[in-house]
C-alpha cells in the first residue's frame, strides 16, 4: 500500500529516539505510551508515527500541526494561574482512535484519510516557541490537541526551552503513560491534565487504551509531585451511569482529595453524531457525586453560565469563593499572593502564582501564519 504525501513528510519529520527505547529481542521497545509497543524494523508503533528504521527507533520532531494562544482554564487547569495565557501546540497521530475526538482532523493521521486535507505540519523551533510566548504574553507553553506523550522528546525539547526562559509547562493527555515517560517529563513539566474517559474497561477497549494504564499514570503523576487536573467527558448512555461516575470519584479522592475533577459536556462530534449534547442535570449530578465521595474541588464545564456555581473554586474551609469564572473568563480572583482564602486562611491546592521570567525581546513577525486550533483542549 503506497504511503500519503502527508505520511511521507511526516517520516522526515523526526529524530532518533534515547531514553524511550528499550532493546529488547532484537527489536526495540517503545516506552512512551501504554502501549509498549515491540517495534521491528520497518514497522510501526500503535500510534504509527513513531517507527524503526535501520535498528533506530523514530519520534516526531521539530514541527507543530497546531498552534494557538489559549485562556488557561481551556486546558483546563483551573489551580494553575488563573486568568493566564498558554502558548499550545499540538503535532499529528495519536495512540487513541476516540469516535468523539474534537480533534480528529490532526490526531487521526494515518488512520482517516479526510485529516490529509486539513493536517499541515510546519517546521519550528523551541526558540520559535518561546519568542511566540512572549510575545502573546503567555506565561506557560501546553503540548496539547493530539497526544502528547507518543512526541514526548518534541515537547522536552521545547520545555528545556521555555523553563529557561521563565516559562511553566504542561500536558493536556489522554494519561495513557508508562513510569518511563512519566521519569522523562518530571524534570521539565509543571502540571499535567489526565482525560479520564470512563471507569469501565469495555469503554477504553472501544477507544483503543486500558483503564488500568490510566488509573496507574494518574497515581504516578501524583506520587511524583506534579499538579495534576482531570477531566470526564460525560457522554450521555455511555460513560454517564451513577455507578461510573461515583466509581470515578472515588478513584481520584483515594489518590488524593486534592485531585480538580472537571466533569464537562459532550456535544455530537467526529463519528459520534447520535448522542445529543450532555443536559445540564447531568453534570450537575456528576459534580454532586464527585463531591459526595469525598473531591473538594469538582467543576462543571463545557456548559457556561448554565451550571449555577459550578465554574467557581470555592475555599473547603468557608465556602468562600476565592476564583470566580464564566466559561474561561475568570471574572474574579480573591486568593491571597500564597494560595490562601481571605476569610479563613485555609490554604488553596494549586499554582498560583506563574514562574518569574526575563524580559525578552520577541522576534517580529513570527505571528504569522498561525494556525488555530481545530477544536477543544
């Protein structure tokens, strides 16, 4: 079968992999996803962009499929320096074929054929990025929109960068990881955004993962300090039974109560196009069971303004709200300068207050030619 055009390109795109190949039985083990892919030469990983040439193991590279400035709650990282700007940049493939993937456009290259027509890779640089960083008056960069794990070595790259310019970083994920990958990032990544899908096996096979990777990453992210916020897509009759979502709850409060847990709407997209938007009694619930087992910080999204309280983080101690929002307008934020509620001094899990950086000249003209986004995260 001859290669796409896109395919092709994207084959030049990319470097030799370190740290996250294994030989093993004369092939090379891939660790940058739960996939742990054994790769043979000429062959590919489950994401098909990372692949074995020559005994060498291949990894995407200097190239962005996506490119915009986004509000930080959008990721959403809603303990993370309200009101901020990321830099977020997304490449092409991912190790997940989700029937809903707002994104599907540059995450399902070389699996749907009608992404050829929109995924442009253009070539970049981690200096690039953080002069367009400053230059927008973002104070963090985001690998984002497709999968960042499976171009870990891409995004590394770049945060060695951005973290030297005063930068923050982080991941938006799917949280298919390995304790290899999670070791590469610790060094260079603030905060971490896991998609939680579901709490049921048969659910993760149909997207293509295993819940237990995820349950494992989100316990390993936490175990090594990182900030981490996740995310349930409540899809309605597939994800959305009392069951799973308390299932869910109390999963992410055993890890830690501290755990933001965003519960937010779907609406028809890509191949699901029969379930209807998310009502707003469901997340309400949703938000509700998350509390009740025990979350103290549970959102409800995707729906602004039609949530009652439920965009708004409100101190566990008083109930004072201490960050006010709408959608990703935050509209007010009454925390002291070290993360504490006024009222009653209770102190507020998060990061608040973004990395000191220097006052760097940005490069003209290197706004040009953005591309936004193609959908959420």
């Amino acid at each position: 079968m001859q290669e796409s055009s896109l395919a092709v390109r994207l084959r030049g795109l990319t470097v030799a992999a370190g740290e996250l190949a294994i030989p093993e039985k004369g092939k090379l083990r891939c660790v940058a996803c739960g996939h742990r892919c054994l790769i043979g030469d000429g062959n590919v990983g489950v994401c098909r962009v990372r692949f074995v040439k020559d005994g060498v193991l291949r990894v995407p590279f200097g190239y962005f499929g996506a490119l915009n400035v986004d509000p930080i709650e959008k990721k959403p990282f809603f303990h993370v320096t309200p009101g901020a700007l990321a830099l977020s940049f997304g490449m092409l493939g991912c190790d997940y074929k989700c029937p809903y993937c707002q994104n599907w456009e540059i995450s399902q290259v070389h699996r749907d054929a009608g992404s050829d027509e929109v995924a442009q890779p253009s070539p970049a640089s981690p200096e690039m990025f953080v002069a367009l960083a400053h230059a927008s008056g973002a104070s963090m960069v985001t690998s984002t929109y497709n999968e960042p794990l499976i171009t870990s070595e891409w995004a590394v790259a770049v945060f060695r960068k951005a973290r030297a310019a005063g930068l923050m970083t982080s991941y938006v994920s799917n949280g298919n990881g390995t304790p290899e990958v999670l070791d590469y990032l610790l060094p260079w990544i603030d905060a971490y955004k896991v998609d939680l899908k579901g709490m049921r096996e048969e659910g993760y096979r149909k997207v293509g993962g295993r819940l237990e990777a995820v349950l494992e990453t989100i316990q390993g992210l936490v175990a090594r300090g990182l900030w981490v916020e996740v995310v349930t897509l409540v899809i309605p009759g597939w994800n959305d039974s009392d069951e799973e979502l308390a299932d869910a709850a109390r999963f992410l409060a055993s890890v830690s109560p501290d755990i933001p847990w965003h519960v937010t709407a779907f609406h028809d997209d890509y191949k699901m196009s029969d379930r209807g938007g998310t009502p707003v009694s469901s997340l309400l619930r949703a938000a509700e069971i998350g509390r009740r087992e025990g979350l103290r910080f549970v959102y409800a999204g995707n729906l602004p303004g039609r949530v009652g309280d439920g965009e708004d983080t409100r101190c566990p101690g008083c109930a004072t709200v201490v960050v006010e929002r709408r959608g990703f307008r935050v509209l007010g934020i009454r925390l002291t300068a070290d993360g504490q509620c006024p009222s009653c001094r209770t102190s507020i899990p998060g990061l608040w207050l973004p990395s000191p950086r220097p006052s760097v000249d940005a490069a003209p003209g290197l706004a040009v030619g953005w591309r936004p986004a193609t959908g959420g995260r």
